[in-house]
C-alpha cells in the first residue's frame, strides 16, 4: 500500500469512529514525515538528527462545539479511544456559531497536486550525501582569507506526506519535499567578532545552488561586517535589504488575518478599499507555481485554491479568511486556511508576489544619500492595533549615496501604516520564496544608534 493510500484509509477510519461516537461533522488530518539533518564542525560531522514517524488527527464538530485531538499510536483502538475522548471534549466545550465545515459544493474538486511538482522525484539524499555538501559550504567559506571559523554547515531534507478527509465528502492529499544547505561564517576574535550567514532552501534539490556559493556568499557577507559600530540617531531613510524586507509585507500579511480582524485588533481594521501601498503596487497570491513551497489545490478545509490580488495599484483589496472568520464578517473564505494536527483552522498566506522597481539596489542607495541598509534584525515590538513599529538592526551606514561603514546595535522605528505608504521597491526580489519580495527603501524611520 502506497503512503498516501494508507493515510487515506487511516482518516477514513478516523471519520468512521466519529460517527459512531456520536460526532455530527468531523475531519480528519494523517501526516507521515520524514527528516535528516546533519552539521559539520572543523571539516568533522558534529551532529546528526533523523525523525520518521505517523500523526493522525481528528476534529469533532456537535452542536458548535469543537475539540481536536491527536496520536502517533495507529492501532484501531487508539483511533477508536481518540474519537471517544474528543466527542466527550466536544460536549464540555463552549459554542461556537461560526464552526463547521465547508458545504459539498463549496469543495475543491481538482484534487491531485501532481502538477504543482511539490515533491521531488529524485532519490532521498543520504546522510552521507548531505555530509558532503554541508562539508562543501564550509569549505568554500573557510577558504575566505580573515574567516577565523565557520560556525556550522548544514545540509538538510525533509519530505511529508499529508492527507486530510471530512464528512462533508472531501477527501485529498499530496506530498512536499525540503532540501537547504546553510553556513554561518566568523570573523574577529573577541569584542572584535563578527558574524553572518547565508541558506538556501528549494522543494526540489535540482533548484539548489551549489554549496560553494552558499560558503562564499556567507564568508563575503561576515568579511563586510567587519569593524561594525553604533550608526548615528536620528530620522533618515532605511533601505530593507531582501533578506528582510519581506518582514514587512508579513507584518501587513498579520494585519489582514482574519482572524485579527474578526476581533477588531488590527491596525488595518479599517483599511479594506484604501491605500495600504504606494500607488502601482500590487500584492499577489499565487497558490499554483510549481516547485514554491506554499504552493497548494485546496486549503486545509478542502476549499480551492485561486490566484487574487491581495493589494491592487496601493489598495487593500480584501482580507485573509478561512470559513469560520468569514462566517463572522459575513464574507466567504478566501480558502486561506491552515492548520496543526490539535488546533482548528486558521488563515494563513500562500504564495505571495510583490511588485518589483525598476531601479536596482544600488540605485537606491545613491537616490537615498544618507541613511541606513538593514540587513538583520533580532527583537521585535509591535503593536497589533496601532501598528508601532520598533526593532534592533545591523547593517550598513551611507554617506553621499555610497555605504560608508557597517553598524551594529542600532534601533529602527515608525508606524507600518506610514512606513508601508512610503516604500520603493528596487528590482532584486528572487525566486524560490514563498513571499517574493525586493529590497524596500523605506523613508523617515527614526535610527537611535551613538
């Protein structure tokens, strides 16, 4: 019997033992999973990690009342006990008017994934072959003149294969693949230490760049940090490299949950029909590009999936729903919804697309003439209902549009509704990201640094 084919079997059962314990809907989630992971250290394996296993999951529905529960144990008596024990947690939970699952003619009815090419055809690495491309990136890194070490290589793959049944008819599934090479390079010693990073990931390893270019780029990028110091305080324009830049649109991405909407906490409560983006930009979703990896048919309560602009010319055109926070805004569901094994559904983004600039980052850079390029960030305060924004950077300093110097422990802050208005996309986002986003020149942000 084929993965899938058992997982199916698996959630039927699942759905079997509902009914007969007394549940009026259910669905039901199966995942086999699989992973491998290895580190090197000093041109040395320093740790090895592999995970396999099955989950089930089941969710009752009685009356609008809801419980989840989950189990590794396979066995006809455990499944038969988990469809007891959530039936009886059903029944003590509170109502929820706005729970059930999709009606038949609401569900997706192209269901085989295959297209999207979401999992890779070609063998599963072996722990071996993964040693040795994590053993490449450390040693391209190291062959960097003033990388004192590399902190560690990695190389990695995962592959899960999910199926998910309801009593409403739905039943379908697919299968994803994972493959990333990372390294993290040194350089300095002591208070004089610096360090950065570069990795990778694809669904299909064929898409990878070569591990050298991971060590290069990570060596290149620590060597550049080297002599960093506090920047100057005061307001001046910041330039979002790519590597963070798309933690912008996440934050816009947050504010058009449904679910933060529904409870009127977000700082876009009232945004819907209004400029969120400068105008000509546009925020696209795109769940059927082959080879991404939020790419999918049906959302996690078998809704299909469709392309949608998100944001159009600057306008925020709707929100991120799943069928229980659609319910509540009397909207129907923009099949976003995912979820875990013990929780119910919740909105989630797919594929997401932001207009790309014509000017290339060092355009920017020149067009800004003083400020700051962020390229890492740690720490994070922002308000969900008003959006204040405030986070630790590092980076680049600029002087007469050309870096000057790079910095370190520095504060950047603002409101996302004004920063948002103000962006410049330049022309750099890549391919492969779930969230496709250039680098971002973002004016008047307030810099405290010296």
């Amino acid at each position: 019997m084929t993965d899938q084919a058992e997982l199916d079997r698996l959630t039927g059962a699942l759905l079997t033992a509902a009914r007969r314990a007394g549940a009026e809907q259910a669905d039901a989630m199966a995942v086999r999973g699989q992973s491998v992971s290895v580190d090197v250290r000093g041109g040395a394996l320093e740790h090895a990690e592999r995970a396999e296993g099955t989950e089930i999951g089941l969710r009752v529905l009685i009356g609008g009342r809801q419980a989840s529960v989950s189990a590794s144990d396979l066995s006809d008596g455990t499944i038969r006990q988990m469809a007891e024990r959530a039936v009886a947690m059903a029944q003590e939970a509170p109502v929820d008017d706005y729970a059930g699952l999709a009606d038949p003619d609401q569900l997706a009815t192209a269901r085989d994934a295959r297209a999207l090419e979401l999992a890779d055809t070609a063998p599963d690495p072996s722990p071996d072959a993964l040693a040795e491309l994590a053993l490449r990136a450390e040693a391209s890194a190291l062959a960097h003149a003033g990388i004192t070490q590399v902190e560690s290589a990695n190389a990695s793959f995962s592959r899960r294969d999910f199926w998910l049944a309801a009593t409403n008819g739905f039943s379908g599934g697919y299968s994803r693949s994972s493959h990333g090479i990372s390294a993290v390079a040194i350089t300095g010693e002591g208070l004089g230490m610096e360090r950065d990073y570069a990795g990778e990931a694809r669904v299909w390893a064929a898409d990878l760049p070569a591990p050298e270019w991971i060590g290069d780029l990570a060596a290149s990028r620590t060597l550049a940090r080297a002599g960093s110091r506090k920047p100057p305080t005061g307001a001046f324009p910041i330039l979002y490299d790519r590597r963070v830049a798309g933690g912008l649109i996440a934050h816009l991405l947050s504010a058009i949950n449904g679910t933060a909407i529904s409870r009127g906490a977000s700082w876009l409560l009232r945004a819907k029909d209004e400029p969120v983006l400068p105008a000509g930009l546009d925020l696209t979703e795109d769940p059927h590009l082959p080879r991404y990896p939020a790419s999918r048919l049906f959302d996690a309560e078998g809704l299909p999936t469709a392309r949608r602009a998100i944001v159009a010319d600057g306008v925020l055109r709707g929100w991120l729903l799943d069928l229980a926070s659609g319910r509540k805004l009397g909207l129907p569901s923009t099949a976003s919804a995912a979820r875990g094994m013990t929780s119910p559904p919740s909105p989630s983004p797919g594929n997401m697309a932001l207009t790309q600039g014509s000017d290339s980052p060092d355009d920017l850079i020149a067009q800004m003439g003083r400020g700051l390029i962020v390229t890492s960030m740690l720490g994070a305060s922002v308000n969900a209902t008003t959006g204040d924004y405030s986070r630790g950077a590092a980076g680049f300093w600029v002087e007469n549009g050309r870096i000057a110097y790079p910095v370190n422990e520095c504060t950047i802050a603002g409101n996302l509704r004004d920063m948002l208005m103000t962006i410049r996309p330049a022309n750099d986002a890549e391919d492969w990201r779930s969230l496709r986003v250039p680098s971002l020149l973002v004016q008047g942000m307030t810099v405290a640094g010296a």
